[in-house]
C-alpha cells in the first residue's frame, strides 16, 4: 500500500507540477498577449492624438484667417463712412455758405423795399410792406437753417445705415 500511496502522491505532484506550469505558461502567455495589446493601444492613441492635434491646428488657422478677414473688411467699411461722413460735412459747409449769402441778399431785398415818397399813404405803405419782406426774410432765414440741420442729420443716418449693410454683408459673406 504504501507503493500505492507513494505512487498516488507522485501521480499528485505531477498534477500539481503540470497544473502550475500550465498557469505558469498561460499566465505568461496572458502578459505578453495584454503587453501587446497595450502597445497597440497606445500607438492607435497616439496617432489619434497626432490627428486632433493637426486638425485643431488646422481649424485654429483657419479662424484666426477669417477673423482677420472680417476685421480687414469692417476697417475698410469705417473707413469709408468716414470719408462719406468728411465729404457730407464739406457738403453742408459749402450750402451753409450759399444759404448764409442767400439769407444775406434777402434781407438787403428786405431793407430796401422801403421807398421815400412825397405820398404819406404810399410811405405807410411801403413801411407795411418793408415789414411783411423783414418777416418772410426771417422766416426764409429760419427755414434755410433748418433745412440745413435737417439735411447733416439725414446725411449722416444714411452713412450710418449704409455703413451697417455693409459691415453685415461684409461679415456674413465668406
């Protein structure tokens, strides 16, 4: 019996022995399979960082491209409304001057409508009219200024309001 047991337990130790070089090999085996799997991983994770990081470059450049571009378009639209809004002030000097010597002979027209005449009648009349041409030259006075107030605030509405179609078409356009 104890040949029995002796060979029971060496039968038992070769099993163990097999069982644990076994798991020894599959353990290994395991290890290198997850390390190359790893390695793997980490070469698809780095082309793909590789890749966003191009692509992120690339997207970057291209904003920061049509940012200047939009900036460039809306300078040149300031620009513009400038020398629009110098030219109607031009403007409106040059007509304030033509008004203002226009206003001027009106008023001289006013003064010397009064005539001297023997005729006392024909003097109180010509005093009525001289005032009647006094009033309509101070109101053709007040007119013309008016006009001209109105004219620089329009024109200068209408530089504003081309100004803003501009800046939009210029920032929406690509």
């Amino acid at each position: 019996m104890t040949d029995l047991r002796a060979t029971l337990l060496a039968y038992a130790l070769g099993v163990a022995a097999a069982s644990g070089l076994a798991w020894w090999g599959l353990s290994s085996a395991y290890g290198r399979g997850e390390a190359a799997a790893d390695m793997r991983w980490k070469a698809q994770w780095a082309d793909q960082e590789t890749l966003q990081a191009k692509g992120l470059a690339a997207a970057t450049t291209a904003n920061r491209t049509e940012e200047q571009r939009r900036q460039a378009a809306i300078n040149q639209v300031a620009n513009d409304a400038k020398q629009q809004q110098v030219a109607a002030v031009v403007d409106a000097t040059a007509a304030d001057a033509a008004g203002q010597r226009v206003r001027d002979q009106a008023g001289k027209l006013a003064a010397g409508a009064s005539c001297t005449a023997g005729d006392s009648g024909a003097t109180r009349r010509s005093q009525a009219a001289t005032r009647a041409a006094m009033v309509l030259s101070d109101l053709f006075q007040r007119a013309d200024a008016r006009a001209g107030e109105l004219a620089r605030a329009y024109d200068a509405g209408r530089i504003a309001g081309l100004a803003c179609e501009a800046a939009y078409a210029a920032l929406k356009s690509k």
